[in-house]
C-alpha cells in the first residue's frame, strides 16, 4: 500500500523475526547514516531502532516520497488509526509486526508517533514558514519526535536515576529534541534546491527579509553575498542545536552514547561540506562520503568514552 515499494515486505503478517529484517534493509537502503549509528549499538536497541525507523520513513512518505500527491488529510487520519492498532498490540502489515514487538520491550508514548502524523499534515497545507518560531514546531514535529521515540529505547544512565541526590527528571529530553531539530535544519539547508524545485521555501521569510534576499531569489538559485550570509546565519544556528543535544549524550546508557555521537558528528558534517560547496545547495548535494563516514567512528567513541 505504502512506497516503499523497493523493498517488498513479506507477503501477509511476518514472523518477527522477518518483520525485523524487513526494518533492517529499509534502514540499510534509505539512510547510510542512521544505520551505521544503529550497527554500533547492542542487538535489541538496533532492532528497535530499525522498526522505529521504517514507521518513520513510511510516515514521511505519504507525504514525501513518489505517490505524494494522492495523500489527503484522510490519509492521515488513517495512518493515525493503523497508529492506534499497532499500539493497541494489533499489527495490520508485516513491518508493523516488528514495531510491536519492539514496543514491548520498550514502552514508548504514543504522543511523538501522532505529533510526527501532526507534523506531515503541516507539509500539506503549508509551504511557507514566516517565523523561526513556526519552523521550529514543524521541526519539532517532523524531527524532533524521533529523538523522543529514539531515547525511550537508548535508555539513561542508570547512577543518574539512583543516586540519592538525584533531582526531579534528570532524562535528556530536551537535548534529544535538539538533535532532532538540529538534523532537520540540516536536513533543510541540504536540500534547498530540491525543495524550491517544488515550491517550497522552509527557511523562515523572517530570516530572509533580514538578509534581504526575495522569495525569488531563492527560486531561481541566486548564490551572491546575501544568500551566503543568510546561509551562515542558519547554520550557526544549527549548529547551536547541536550543541545543546550533545550535552544529553552523556546522560544516556553507556552502550548508546557511541552510535548518538557517531549520528551527531555525520549528520552535522554535512554542514561543513555546505560550507566548503561555497552555501551552493541548488546545484549540488552536500553529502558526507561513505568512505569519510568510517573516519569519524573513532572519533565518536573517544567522545562516548571521554564527554
Ligand atoms: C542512531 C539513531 C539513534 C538513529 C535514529 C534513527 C531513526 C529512527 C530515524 C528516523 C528518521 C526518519 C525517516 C524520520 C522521518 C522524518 C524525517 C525525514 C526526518 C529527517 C531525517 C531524515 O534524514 P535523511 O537525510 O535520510 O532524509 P531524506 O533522505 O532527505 O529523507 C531527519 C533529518 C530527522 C532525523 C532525526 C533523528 C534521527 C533524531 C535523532 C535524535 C536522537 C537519536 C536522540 C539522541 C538523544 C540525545 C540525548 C542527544
Ligand atoms: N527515496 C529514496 N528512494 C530510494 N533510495 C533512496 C531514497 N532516499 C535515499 N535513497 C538511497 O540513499 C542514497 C543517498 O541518499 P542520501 O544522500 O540521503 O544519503 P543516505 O545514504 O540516505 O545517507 P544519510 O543517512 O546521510 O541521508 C541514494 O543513492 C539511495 O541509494
Ligand atoms: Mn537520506
């Protein structure tokens, strides 16, 4: 029914096992990324992680992917009730099969699975952001739920929650909503082009009269002064974000904080190969090479170990 027609998920309701292994190809196939931060954790919080994954993915393609244009609000209505099923326990295809499973064995709130529904609705009707104010909600919603979802599986450090002088909530919320948004920044500076190519702006109006550069200019790619000091301005803002996310890492479980930090450090790369593409983000992808992506995992482990 979905698009992620590439990769055929077994034929009726899966074994689990299937379902999993299902997850893990979507997750292998749509995001180097995020699945090289999953292979660096414990086997069950990967599996988590996959299923989670592919919910998200699927979320983000009724709106996103190649059938796009036949969603409706009543799509989502019915994304949010098979939502509700796979949380009742009552899987309804084979990848939900999978993110059953992986809610037993770590209870997640249901509110960040329908802000995400929330935030895809947002993509429907809108296709313009006056205010930071306004993005950083859709960035909430799109991005900043995963890091919610994400951390009810990475689980915290356990002398945090235990030591007598332990205050009121001491789990990193906040910071892994940061991360969240931080990506989805990155996300949008990434993809500027592709994205005026289909008419929409996500960088805030707000911020583009600050630099005085038109809805036009965008439109048609203009690369000068005002473009590249608007650029600046968004990205040190992202990277603001990055920050305040990787003051939570260390309040996860030991064996997350490797995989949060290797994510982190790649997906913020992309950033600085921005900044090295000279801010053009309308003819050409920034992309951290695959090959370059192994050189930061060592990196990320003396920080897991270190920070
Ligand atoms: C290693 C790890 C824990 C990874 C989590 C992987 C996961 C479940 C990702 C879901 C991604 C997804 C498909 C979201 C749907 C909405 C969307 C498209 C958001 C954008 C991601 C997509 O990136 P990509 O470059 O592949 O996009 P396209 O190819 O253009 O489609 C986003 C940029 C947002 C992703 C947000 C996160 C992964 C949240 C990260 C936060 C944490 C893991 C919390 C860590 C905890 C602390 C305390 C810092
Ligand atoms: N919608 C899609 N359909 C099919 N393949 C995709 C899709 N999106 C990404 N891919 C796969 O990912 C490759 C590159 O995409 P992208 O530049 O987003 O990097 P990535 O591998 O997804 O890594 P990252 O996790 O950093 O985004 C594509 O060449 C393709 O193999
Ligand atoms: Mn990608």
């Amino acid at each position: 029914m979905l698009q992620l027609t590439r990769l055929q998920p077994p034929r009726s309701l899966a074994s689990t096992s299937d379902a999993y292994e299902y997850c893990r190809r979507v997750t292998a196939e749509y995001s180097k990324t995020f699945y090289l931060g999953t292979m660096l954790m414990p086997p069950e919080k990967r599996r988590a992680i996959w299923a989670i994954y592919v919910w998200c993915r699927r979320t983000d393609e009724l709106v996103d992917g190649p059938n796009a244009s036949q969603t409706t609000p009543e799509t989502l209505d019915c994304w949010e009730e098979h939502l509700n099923s796979i949380f009742a326990g009552r899987p309804i295809d084979a990848p939900d099969v999978a993110l059953v499973d992986a809610l037993e064995r770590f209870p997640i709130e249901i509110q960040p699975f329908r802000d995400m529904i929330d935030g895809q609705r947002m993509d429907l009707y809108r296709s313009r952001y006056e205010t930071f104010e306004e993005l950083r909600l859709y960035c909430y919603r799109v991005a900043g739920t995963v890091g919610l979802m994400s951390n009810a599986v990475l689980g915290f450090d356990d002398c945090l929650r235990t030591a007598p002088w332990a205050t009121a909530t001491p789990e990193p919320t906040d910071e892994a909503i940061a991360l969240g948004i931080a990506n989805q920044l990155t996300n949008i500076l990434r993809d500027v082009g592709e994205d005026a190519q289909r008419g929409r702006i996500y960088l805030p109006l707000e911020d583009l009269a600050l630099f005085d550069y038109s809805e036009g200019d965008l439109l048609t790619g203009i690369n000068d002064e005002r473009w590249q000091g608007l650029m600046q301005f968004q990205i040190r803002r992202a990277r603001k974000f990055y920050a305040e996310a990787q003051r939570g890492i260390s309040k996860l479980s030991a064996d997350a904080r490797w995989p949060v930090w290797a994510a982190l450090m790649l997906y913020q790369g992309i950033l600085g190969v921005i900044e090295r593409n000279n801010y053009d983000v309308f003819s050409q992808r920034a992309y951290v090479a695959q090959s370059k992506k192994f050189l930061y995992l060592p990196i990320a482990w003396l920080r897991a170990q270190a920070l």
